[in-house]
C-alpha cells in the first residue's frame, strides 16, 4: 500500500505534555494534525479521519485505542509508558490484524543506544555487572521508565536472558551481595529532567558507560512522528523503532 501524500495523523492524549509537543512536530514534518482526543474522547471518530493514531495517553485506555486503530484498518503508534502484562497481550492479539509499534521511548538517539546496549552486552558477557541508572522530573509516576525498561530488555537481548528473571530494581536495606548476572535499575526524580539514562557495565578494574540525556520532549515528539508516518502502508504486524531506524 503505498503511503498517502497528505499523511493525517491523530494524537491520543493531545492535552498532555507530549500532545502540544507532537503537534508541533507533525506540522513542522508538513503532515496534517487530523485532530486530538483525550479522556472522554471518542478514538473511533478519531480513527476515521487519520491515516494513523499516535497513542499518548493512559494503560486504561489502551483496549480502546487499539480496537479503534483496528477497526478502521490503519496503524497505531503507542508511547503510552506504565504497561503491563495484560495490555502486551493486547498490543500483540491487536497486531495480527494491523500494523502496531509499541515502545518505551521514540527518540532516536535512545533506540540507537539500546541497539549499543544489546551489543556491548553480548560481547562482555554476565561477568561484566550491568546498572541501568534513570532520572526524570518529579511528576513522571511510573518507575523505572519505559525507556531503562527498553534498554534492559536490550540488554537481557544480548545476554540471551529473559529480563523479568533478572531484574533487580528493588534495593533497600541489607540485600547481600550482587547477583551476578543480575541487571540492576536505579531511579532518580526531581526538577524538570526531561530524561538522562546511563547503561553502566562494570568489570574487573574497567567500567563503560553509555548515555543518552534528552534536553526537551521534542526529541520524542519528532521520533514519534517519523515512526507514525514510517507505519502506514506496512503490513499487519508488531514494529519497534529499531525497525524505524533499520537496525
């Protein structure tokens, strides 16, 4: 299907912090901002008149969104940060019948880095303690963030390892020694971070770090929408902005 010359892309969340941000990105990308919903808000007629959903906005409302994006047969991106079990489940039941991308972060440069992540995992090895350091404004509630999320899962990618059995993200009190083979989280908040993370691989006299710092949420904003207009046309399907990106 070949993509549309007059891309129209709706935003679900569009009161929000990165509503007002995607706005903007998609009319500086010279798409069409074909409206904005939020809580109350009906993702049907929104559907209807966009060639793809940008989904900003809340776990709850996930379901919805996603059988909207599937009734009107046309592409959802999901930003939306705070999912569990049930709503993955639903994210991939969701993408057999349409194109679906699902990701913790949409800034480019952090997908690369999670891309470096997987890589330098592999190569080093469990012997090399891994810590994913994360720190945010003092309004984000969700810990750690999608995107430490993304880039352990990057991590356990590498190693061969499932993230959720080795997930240490808990640390209080008298814990013993670290695990190895563990792969450690550790959450700031405070001010108006828009988003620092640091992969810190610690081995015997050596340490690397690999960082991403996000000086404003319109890196997000404009990943987003490169990845929303990539997603038209594609097949039915779960994308990720590694896809976006190539890699």
């Amino acid at each position: 299907m070949a993509k549309p010359q007059n891309t129209r892309l709706g935003i679900i969340g569009s009161k929000g912090r990165m509503g007002a941000a995607l706005a903007q990105a998609i009319e500086a990308a010279g798409h069409t901002l074909s409206g904005g919903i939020d809580q109350g808000g009906s993702p049907d007629e929104l559907a209807a008149q966009s060639d793809c959903l940008i989904d900003f906005s809340a776990p709850a409302a996930l379901a919805a969104n996603l059988d909207a994006a599937r009734g009107a047969g046309i592409p959802i991106l999901i930003g939306t940060t705070g999912l569990e079990d049930q709503h993955f489940a639903a994210i991939e039941t969701s993408a057999a019948a349409h194109p679906v991308l699902q990701t913790g972060n949409t800034s480019l440069g952090v997908n690369l880095l999670a891309a470096l992540v997987e890589t330098a995992a592999a190569k080093l090895g469990d012997d090399w303690d891994l810590e994913i350091l994360e720190m945010h404004h003092r309004h984000k509630v969700d810990a750690p963030s999608g995107t430490a999320k993304l880039l352990g899962e990057a991590a356990a990618r590498g190693r061969g390892i499932d993230l959720a059995s080795h997930m240490d993200s808990g640390r209080h009190g008298m814990t013993g020694a670290r695990k190895q083979g563990d792969i450690g989280f550790a959450t700031l908040r405070g001010g108006s971070v828009a988003g620092d993370h640091s992969v810190i691989l610690a081995g015997e006299q050596e340490r690397i770090t690999l960082s991403h710092s996000a000086e404003n949420r319109m890196i997000f904003a404009r990943g987003a929408v490169k990845a929303a207009a990539w997603l038209i046309g594609k097949d039915a399907g779960r994308y990720t902005m590694a896809d976006v990106l190539g890699l």
